[in-house]
C-alpha cells in the first residue's frame, strides 16, 4: 500500500538585520581563515628605526643649563589654615593654598610674595629634593607685595638664588620663570621683557612702580617665584598677572629685583620694613583740589615732637572764625617732586632713619627749603 505523502512545515523567515549579522560574521571568518599560520606567515610587529636627532641647539643646552643651575634654588611652598572637624570638633591644619618662593640665603631665609602666605596660620617648604620643612614668617612689606620665611634646613640644601640686577634690563631680553604653577613642581617657562617701568597695585592700593612686564606664563602657584634673565641670575619676583578675561593668561608682572634687595635684607634685619617718616598726616585729595593748591602733599596734621614739628612745619587748620589757614605743602624731596602721598612714601623708602632730607615746602605762595632728620615710622 504506498505511504501517503507529507508537505514539511514552512521554515520561518529569518529577520532581515539577523540576515546581514551572520553575513558579516561568515565574512570575518573567512578573513582570519585567509591569514596563513605558522612561522611563514607573520608579519613584522617591529617598532621603527629611530632617526638620529643629532646635538641639541645652542640656546637648548643653554636653557637645560640655566634650569639645572636654578632649579635647586626654587621652592614650593603650601600654607596651610586651622580647621575644625565637624564631628571631633579637633582643630587641625588644612593646607590652604600653594605658591612659590626661592632660597635667598643658606641660613634658611626663603622669599615670596607677601598675598602667597597671608590669612595662612602656618607654612610648609619643599625643598627641589623633595624634603619639606616647617617654615616661620620673618617678616613682610605688604606694600612691595613681599614676604620672607625661614627654615631650619642644612646649608647643603640651601643653595642661594644668583641676584642680578634690574636697572639695566632692556625691552626684549629673554627671561625664564621658574615656579608651581596649579602645584606642579619645577616647572620652567620661557618669554621676553615686553615692558619695562610699569605701575601695579599692592594689596593696600599702594603704588608699586618699575614693574618689569612680561609675556613668559605666569600662572597660580608661579607667584612668589623668580624671573630670571639669560645668565640664570634674580631679576624679578613674579606678582601677578593682567587678564582682561580673568583666566589664567595674560601679561605677567614682576617686582624688579633692585627693590627686593632693598627691602628683604631689612625684613631680615628688623622683621618687618621700618619705614623713615616725617609724623605727618595729608590732606585728603578732593579738599587739596578744592583749595586749588599745587601738587604735593598738603600737611593737615603734625605730630608732637616729631621731624616735622622740629622743622617748623605747619598743618593747615580752622580760623577762630572758620576760615581755612594756609598751612605747608612738601612738593619734594631732595630735589625729587612729590606729587602725592604715595610719591612721598616711596622716596622716603629708599631712606634710613636718622637720614637728613632736604624739603621743598610751599606756603601761601612762597616756597623755601627746610632740612629735616628723618625718624621710624609707626
């Protein structure tokens, strides 16, 4: 009896995306079937031949050179503030900001800007070898933005920083910074004196004058650190920097190293810049102009026993019937015009104590000349 004949069940159709992904599988199979193995069939995984680069340039090995040489002088500095645990309720010592600073002699006495260590409770020092050093502050002149640490390092970790000199630097010289910038250690960056006398403001809306202007990065953390010139010698310590976009880039500014030689030997000396004064108090600058009176540095008030009252000077002041009494007005110092206050302050800085300065002083049109001794200022 024949068997009765059966139709098989339709398959169903495969998905067209599953369709292409076992094609592409198959496809990949049959590439790594294709490469032959074994000894013959390897191919070459050798790195490339390195191209000789040949000697360095010159000014190369001069810069390799300069850093070697002022790197070790360079330090990083970290402040560090007082705070309380939330649960402890200890207090303990955070670190709080980072800066620069560099080794000026081999007692121990580090120099950095004076807004790296201020509202810091303490500071620590790492050497360029990596050993760190519980600094104390010596002193500080918040008005050249300057400060001086010290640490009780060895001498043989303590190589002085080479000071050149400011006076004679030229627009285009070539400079190098060394410093922290963002707390990366020893870190060199290199530029051109793009300006030369530039005026900046301190921390106090002082005057800091002969500013030294420059293109080489500065950024935070570099502050406190060295600008150097093509000898590897102290030119400059770098302050801050003029970003009209408020990063990080800009024109940099550093305090020329002919004041830094000028204040920090007394910062060591005294522990704080005794500055030579007169005992006098100014007119404020809207009632100078309302008096219509010439430039200088109008006297509303002398101190009792102090150089000014011992050379006669007189403060203007009130009538018996409220008219205003011509007093003095100091328009220079030595033969060098003061055209205000700050003018004044910075020529008496670059005075001692117990200096003799000769004033030109006007008086209801008449102007003479007065000696005066100058004293220490509060």
């Amino acid at each position: 009896m024949p068997m009765p004949m059966t139709t098989p069940a339709p398959t169903p159709a495969m998905p067209r995306r599953l369709t292409a992904f076992a094609a592409a599988l198959c496809g990949i199979a049959l590439a790594f079937a294709a490469v032959p193995t074994g000894a013959e069939g390897r191919t070459d995984a050798a790195p490339r031949a390195v191209t000789p680069r040949g000697p360095l340039a010159a000014d190369e090995l001069a810069q390799i050179e300069l850093f070697r040489k002022a790197s070790p002088s360079v330090v990083h500095i970290t402040t560090l503030a007082a705070q309380r645990d939330f649960f402890s309720l200890n207090v303990q010592q955070v670190p709080s900001g980072t800066g620069t600073g560099f080794v000026w002699d081999d007692r121990g006495h580090i120099v950095t800007n004076f807004h790296v260590i201020q509202g810091a409770n303490a500071a620590r020092v790492t050497l360029a070898d990596q050993s760190s050093w519980d600094a104390t502050l010596v002193g500080a002149f918040r008005d050249r933005d300057l400060a001086v640490l010290r640490i009780e390092a060895p001498k043989d970790k303590l190589p002085p920083i080479a000071i050149g000199s400011s006076r004679d630097l030229l627009v285009g010289q070539r400079v190098y910074a060394i410093g922290n910038p963002f707390g990366l250690d020893q870190t060199l960056t290199t530029g051109l004196i793009s300006a030369l006398n530039r005026e900046i403001e301190s921390f106090n809306d002082r005057t800091i004058r002969g500013v030294i202007q420059t293109d080489a990065a500065i950024n935070p953390g570099n502050s406190g650190g060295p600008l150097l010139d093509s000898a590897g010698r102290l030119i400059g310590v770098n302050t801050q920097i003029a970003s009209p976009s408020g990063a990080s880039a800009g024109i940099g500014f550093a305090i020329p190293v002919d004041e830094v030689n000028r204040i920090v030997p007394r910062l060591i000396r005294d522990g704080r810049f005794v500055r030579p004064g007169l005992g006098v108090t100014s007119l404020s600058a809207s009632l100078h102009r309302a008096l219509n009176l010439p430039r200088g540095v109008a006297i509303v008030q002398v101190g009792a026993g102090s150089p000014a009252a011992k050379a006669g000077l007189q403060p203007f002041r009130r009538g018996s019937r409220g008219e205003v009494v011509a007093g003095d007005v100091i328009t220079a110092i030595n033969d060098e015009p003061v055209a205000n206050l700050d003018e004044l302050l910075n020529v008496l800085e670059r005075r001692q104590p117990g200096d003799t300065v000769t004033l030109t002083v006007w008086r209801a049109g008449a102007t003479r000349r007065q000696s005066v001794v100058l004293a220490a200022s509060e």
